[in-house]
C-alpha cells in the first residue's frame, strides 16, 4: 500500500522494475554517476543576432544581445544578457546535422550548386567585425549538470552568392 493505494503482486512488479530501470539509466552505464545531459529548459527570451563566426563546417556560433519589443521593433534591454562568438554564443539548432557537403537541405556539391554560392549564417554572414544584418530570434537558454549555460535558437538559413 502507498498513500492508501493497494496494487497487486504483477503490477507492484512492474512498478518496480520501471522505478529501477529509470534509477539504472540516470546513474548511466556500470552504475556510476550520472551522465551529463541538459535540463529541461528553463528560459526564453528575444534576442538580437550580432555576428557569427565558423564553429565547424556549414555551423556557426552567433553573438547576439538580449532586446525587448517596443512599438517601433526591438531595443536593446538595458542590463540584458549578452553573448560573443568567444563567450557566451548562441548555436542553431537547425545547423546541428549540416556537413560539408549538405547545409540548409541542399547537396553544395551537386552539379546544379552555383559556383559562386555558400550557405551562410543566420544574418547573412560577415565577420567579427562585419555582419549583414540583424535578425531577432527567441533564445532558450539551458543549464547543464554543471551548471554551465547554453543558449539555443532555432532558424532556417540560405545560400547565397559571394557578392553584396
């Protein structure tokens, strides 16, 4: 009997094994501590994309800085959060399984690819230094079982050509 309710032998059982299970996999293999894996989310906010910089082939880490919505789109919100393609940077969820030779859906390598194209970051590009333009998204930030801070967003980029 818990809390006044009364299973029988099967599903007591079965009630265990699922409570064990559950135990086993959060300790993670052999019993020992357990594995590193996010928590659930547990905020979200708008955010302005300032900048992007390589992170692996066709993915990228943007900076970005926290905005509100006003009546005239966004402004910066004063004492925001903030992140750098060094500290604190975004990555798009949408880039996750994008390699070297397929971004944004398409295969760069067919022969149908123009020449001239790139898949580009959020914001069309640039440097550290250079950004095309701003694009606001919503950030989910998550903490880790360490206690470290991820920022998240999800948007679909494009292709385009080498000039402006």
């Amino acid at each position: 009997m818990a809390d006044g309710v009364l299973f029988d032998k099967p599903s007591a059982k079965r009630i265990e094994l699922v409570v064990h299970d559950a135990e086993s996999r959060a300790r993670g293999a052999g019993g020992g501590p357990p594995r590193e894996r996010p928590t659930i989310p547990n905020e979200k906010f708008l955010a302005r994309i300032t900048g992007s910089a390589s992170l692996a082939t066709n993915r990228w880490k943007y900076a970005w800085t926290e905005v509100l919505m006003t009546a005239d789109l966004t402004t910066t919100r004063v004492g925001g959060r903030t992140g750098t393609t060094g500290t604190n940077y975004a990555t798009n969820t949408a880039e996750m399984y994008h390699t070297s030779t397929y971004a944004w859906g398409v295969n760069t390598t067919n022969t149908n690819y123009q020449t001239a194209f790139d898949p580009m970051p959020i914001g069309g590009g640039g440097t550290s230094t250079t950004h095309k333009y701003d694009v606001v998204v919503e950030i989910t930030q998550v903490i880790d079982t360490a206690g470290n801070k991820k920022y998240w967003f999800t948007l679909m980029g494009s292709h385009d050509g080498n000039c402006d």
